[in-house]
C-alpha cells in the first residue's frame, strides 16, 4: 500500500463521535449538496454504472446517492448494499429506499473498515465524502478491503474533500483545515485530504481523476481499477515522488 504520507497528526474524531454527530445532523446532510452534487454528477458520468451489477456503498448517509443510481442509472437487475455508522442515517436511507426494497438494503456498521462482503463479490464500490474523516490507516484499509471485495474489471467510487486547485478554493481549503485544528467537530469531523498520495500504482490504475470546487469548496473525484498488473518503473517513481521517498 502507499505510505502514509498525508499527515496523520490531524486530530481525526472516533467513530462513537462521528456517529453522534451524524445522528445529530441527520437530514441536514442533504444540504450539502451545493457542493456534493456536482461531483457525484462526475462521478456517476464516468464511473459505468449502466453495466453495473452489485453494488457497495461505505458510507450511505440518507441514501441519497443510492436512490439516484436505483433510479437511473443502475440496471433494472442490479443490486445495492450499503452500510453506516450512524442509526439515524440508516433510518433516513430505509425510508428513502422503501420502493426499491426488492434490490436495496442497508446495515448498520460497528465503525470498522470492514466490508460485510465476501472477496471479489461487487463490480462497484462506492465512498463518498465518508474518507475525509478518516485517519490514514484507516483510509489504507478502506482501500484493501475494496481490493478484496472488488471483482475483475470492477470500479471504486470515490468522492471527497481535498485541497483546493485556485485561488478560491485554496483559501477555502485553507480555512477548513485551519477549523479542523481547532476544532474537528465544527467541520463534523471532515477535512480536506490528497488521496493521490495513498493510491499505489502497483495496485491500483486511476481510471478518471477531477477537482471540481463549486461555491470554492474543492471535490476530488477518483475512479479506480484493481491493477492486475506489475507497475513500470516510471509509475513506481512517480508514486515515491507522491509519497515522498
């Protein structure tokens, strides 16, 4: 795996925290959608879900996403499993769910980067927003565990927070982690993150990347293929220079 060259020094909050937090703010999570949505629209223009069958999601939160994707652009056939932390999200995403009750399902997860999935068993694992509140180990597991559970020629998802690529964005990007020093749960435990940094070429080939920083809040988009094969050296130096060797 990469090594853990995003600073890991950042006070991160538990997951009994995080999941307090959530459960505080609910439905609220929706109104983040002036800046979220137009990454997932990227994500979900680049990420092929017509030909999707089984899909994964770390991190449902209201089950927004998952209704978009049942309703278009999922397969009739195609299955949804989603899992989170907090029991408040879980009650939002069933209820939002209820008419796709024959193909979608959602758990309650322990807080653990542990996939409820046997190995090779989805074609699609989604994450979005969810890795910019975790430390780095645990962004490292979350990878392994895609790994694992991802089929041949299957995808992982991403969406998150990262640093800004402009003027705006950077002073956004800026203020945010200044706030998190401060206080991690005023940004609800969230903060921007270079994912670049932990994707090891060895493992992983990067299908589509792109910033997007609505409103100057910077997204990073990120699709994934499990790279079944050997790196070249020029990737493998390219990943030390992220990484910092």
């Amino acid at each position: 795996m990469g090594s853990p060259c995003v600073s890991d020094r950042e006070r991160v909050l538990d997951p009994a925290a995080v999941r307090a937090y959530y459960d505080r703010f609910g439905s609220k999570q929706d109104h983040q959608g002036f800046y979220e949505d137009p990454a997932l629209d990227d994500l979900i223009a680049h990420a092929g879900f017509q030909t999707a069958r089984h899909v994964f999601e770390f991190g449902c939160g209201t089950g927004k996403l998952a209704a978009r994707l049942l309703e278009r652009p999922l397969p009739a056939a195609a299955t949804y499993l989603g899992c989170d932390g907090a029991p408040v999200m879980i009650d939002l995403a069933e209820h939002r769910l209820q008419r796709h009750a024959g193909r979608a399902r959602v758990i309650l997860s322990d807080g653990a980067i542990r996939f409820p999935l046997a190995d090779r068993s989805v074609d699609r694992v989604v994450c979005c927003y969810v890795l910019d509140l975790l430390a780095g180990p645990d962004i490292e597991r979350f990878l392994a565990e895609s790994r694992r559970v991802i089929e041949p020629g299957g995808k992982v998802c991403i969406a998150s927070l990262t640093n800004g690529v402009g003027l705006p964005s950077r002073l956004v990007s800026k203020l945010w982690h200044a706030i998190f020093r401060i206080s991690p749960a005023v940004v609800g435990g969230c903060r921007p993150i270079d994912l670049d940094a932990r994707i090891d070429p060895r493992e992983w080939r990067v299908a589509h990347r792109c910033i997007v920083t609505p409103f100057g809040v910077p997204s990073q988009v990120l699709i994934l293929e499990a790279n079944d094969q050997p790196a070249t050296a020029d990737e493998i130096e390219v990943a030390g220079c992220r990484n910092g060797h």
